[in-house]
C-alpha cells in the first residue's frame, strides 16, 4: 500500500472523530429518535400539578407522545436539593424544569441537546431572546417553556391625587415624581411613598430590579466567552464610557433611601413592597407577571394597571428581567429519547398556546400569537416577555449576599457606589472561581 499523504491522515482523522460524536449523539438519544415508542417519561418540576397534567392531557389527544409523562410537582424551597439528592442516587427524573438562574449549578448535570437534533437557527427563530441563556457551543441544555417578565405595576389613584395620568416611562420621572407622590407623617416618617427602591430587605425582587438596572446601563454582570464558559463581567467599564455603568445604577437605586434627597420614598421600617402596594400606600411596585392574580384577589378594590418597566431615556434597546423555566434533559435520565420528544412537545407552539389561557403568563416562544385586544395586562407581559433578559447566576443565594451587601454598605454610609460595586465585582469573580 501506497504511503498515505498528510491530508489523506488528516481528512481520515476528521472523519473518526465524526464518526465517534456521531455515535455518542446517536447512543444519548437512542438512534437519533428512530425508535417507534416514546415510552415512559418521569417529568419534576415546581410548576403547579394541576397546569401541568390539564396542559399534558389536552395535548395527549392529539400526540400520543405524552401517554407516558408522569409529572410530580416539587416544593420550589426544596426541589433542587431534592433534585440534587435524587440525582446523585440515580434516581433522578428523566426530563426537569430548571431555572435560567439555576442552569449553570446544573450544568454538568444535563444532556446537551446537539445543534444536530435542533439547530441554533431553528432555537433562536423558535424561542424569546433570553433562550440564549440555555445556548452553549455544543447545543442548548434546555428548551424554553416559561417566561415571567418584570413589568411596573402602578396604582392609579395615587398617580391621579397628584395630576398624573400615566406610569412613568423612564427612570429619570422619578426624580420629579417621588416628590409629588410620597408624602410624610410626624417629620420624615414616610406615610405614602412613591416607589419602592433604595433598601433590600424589605424591597420584593430587589435582586431583579437591580439586575434590570445593571444590564439597562449596558453592564451584562456574566456572559459566554469564546468556548461557552461563563464570564464574569460585573464592574467593568467599557472603554470610552464616561462613567461605570453598574456605579450609576447603584447610586441611582440607592438615592431613594437617602433622607437627604428629594426622590427619597423608601426606607427599611416600611413594609414589605408588595403588602404596601397592595394596602394602597405604595405608587409604583416592581413585580413580576405571575404576582398579577394575587395582587388583585388581595385587594379587590386596589385601582391598579401594569406597565413595562421604566428605560434609559435615549437608550434604543429597551430590556426587563425575565425568569425563565426551561425543560431539561438529566444525564441519569432512563429514557432520553422519550424525554426529549416530551420536551420537544412541551415546548411546542401548540404547547405554548395552551400554557398561555392555563398560567396567565406570556409565551416562551416567539412564533406564538396571543389576542390581547381584551386583555390589557396580558399585552404588557408579551410585550416584555420579547425584551426579557437574564444573566448567568453561579449561585442564587451567594449573588444574593454580593446585591446585598453592596446596597447596604452605600445606603448605611460605609461605601461610596464605586467602592461597593468594585467589592461586589471581586466578590463574583471569587464565586465563580469556586
């Protein structure tokens, strides 16, 4: 035999380890989906049972890939735990739903989806832009199946007491708004207050709201670098920035708890931001889409809307939080074929519909029209579910700690924002490293 030339070992070279991925992709999901039967497919997650099993059964009459999805719902204080325990036993389910703040901990804990099965192009075309979170260079680890956006809710009696008509639009209203709605009782006690920014232990999703406040300012906190790996990039500023953007999302926030200012409104002896909004004392609450049913069952006779969560005046990208829950496939999983076919169904745009009229949150995906021509508040949370974003969260509860810190070190007069935005920077960067 001839002796072969470099390209030829090369060109055989590429050729085996082709052919070695694609056994691998064809052994995880048993032969490329070629098999005939679904089979049966054990489905946790947090999501209410009752949704869950009305969405699977109203889909079973139309795909009989679903005859064998058993769904258990898990307590949102313990499932990951629980997941974590049931996972390390082998006795773990074979498809979950994760978190977009909980997919990088269980990253090496889910069979990626290759761009084989579902293109990049097919994700992207199909899924709201935060599934760019599940996104790595080898395929997606999850499908988006929910979104719950961070929209401005507004009580408009207060608003009206004042002469004011509309929610506030951008940031910046604030600072004439707080003025004119928040009012006080025997010297500085706040008795009614605008909004509910500046604290953090009695301010409800003050972790998203300052996350929305980061990102709109253009500091994305953690993104992907070239191979996928999360990158932490809070505190930065970007050349030819005139200031850092994360140090004036901090001082802004803060401002509201500052009894020496005009915009001040809020302070950490008032109740929680939700009872307030609620009882009527509070102008403007940042809450999520799914605190809807709630806030109006609580007080009937509230006088409120909801609008999208105030922008950057000037900026051209506008952006909410979002958090998002997708459907993964676990590594321990039994049947990974099955459960990516379930997957694949659950987050269809059949399956998006229906979970739209069962939840009363928008759709994951992009490619699902909603009538919202009698429904108000719906057209608010589709609008922001499509500017919904998130960023990669190594650990909830330990970033918990880093927004915690750094707000109460500015507010208590222990860090100027620059000192606290540099301290948290370094804080993530060392929770990462771990």
């Amino acid at each position: 035999m001839n002796n072969l030339t470099t390209f030829q070992i090369v060109t055989i070279g590429l050729c085996v380890a082709f052919l070695i991925v694609g056994v691998g992709v064809f052994a995880a999901f048993g032969g490329l989906l070629g098999g005939s039967k679904v089979g049966p497919v054990t489905m946790w997650g947090t999501v209410d049972s009752g949704v869950m099993n009305n969405l699977i059964s109203s889909l079973r009459s139309t795909n009989s890939a679903l005859e064998g999805v058993q769904y258990v719902q898990k307590d949102t204080v313990t499932y990951n735990q629980q997941l974590l325990n049931a996972m390390a036993a082998g006795q773990g389910p074979d498809l979950f739903m994760v978190t977009q703040d909980n997919i990088q901990p269980f990253a090496d804990k889910i069979t990626t989806i290759p761009y084989n099965l579902l293109s990049q192009a097919q994700f992207t075309g199909s899924f709201i832009d935060e599934g760019a979170l599940f996104l790595t260079p080898q395929g997606s680890l999850a499908l988006p199946f929910m979104i719950d956006p961070l929209v401005e809710y507004w009580n408009k009696d207060l608003f009206a007491s004042v002469g004011l008509g509309q929610a506030p639009l951008y940031w910046n209203d604030f600072l004439t708004i707080s003025p004119k709605i928040t009012s006080f009782s025997g010297g500085r006690t706040v008795a009614k207050s605008a909004v509910a920014l500046g604290e953090w232990k009695n301010i409800v999703n003050a972790k998203a709201i300052l996350s929305t406040l980061f990102m709109q300012t253009g500091d994305q906190i953690v993104v992907r670098d070239g191979e996928g790996n999360p990158l932490p990039v809070f505190g930065q500023t970007p050349e030819q920035a005139a200031s850092n953007p994360a140090e004036s999302a901090l001082r802004f926030y803060t401002e509201f708890a500052n009894p020496g200012k005009t915009t001040y409104s809020w302070n950490a002896s008032l109740p929680k931001s939700t009872n307030a909004f609620v009882s009527g004392d509070l102008g403007v609450y940042f809450g999520f889409a799914s605190e809807y049913p709630s806030i109006a069952s609580r007080n009937p006779n509230l006088h409120f809307s909801v609008a999208i969560m105030p922008q950057l005046q000037g900026n051209v990208t506008h952006l909410t939080f979002g958090q998002m829950t997708g459907l993964a496939i676990s590594r321990t999983a039994t049947n990974r074929q099955g459960a990516l076919v379930v997957a694949q169904v659950l987050t269809s745009q059949q399956a998006a519909s229906a979970l739209v009229s069962a939840s009363f949150l928008p759709p994951a995906r992009r490619d699902v029209a909603v009538d919202t021509s009698n429904n108000a508040a719906m057209q608010i949370f589709v609008q922001s579910s499509l500017i919904a974003r998130a960023w990669l969260d190594p650990a909830p509860a330990g970033t918990d700690s880093i927004f915690k810190t750094m707000v109460d070190s500015v507010v208590s007069g222990q860090l100027l924002p620059a000192g606290a935005v540099a301290e948290g920077s370094q804080a993530l960067q060392l929770l990462y490293n771990r």
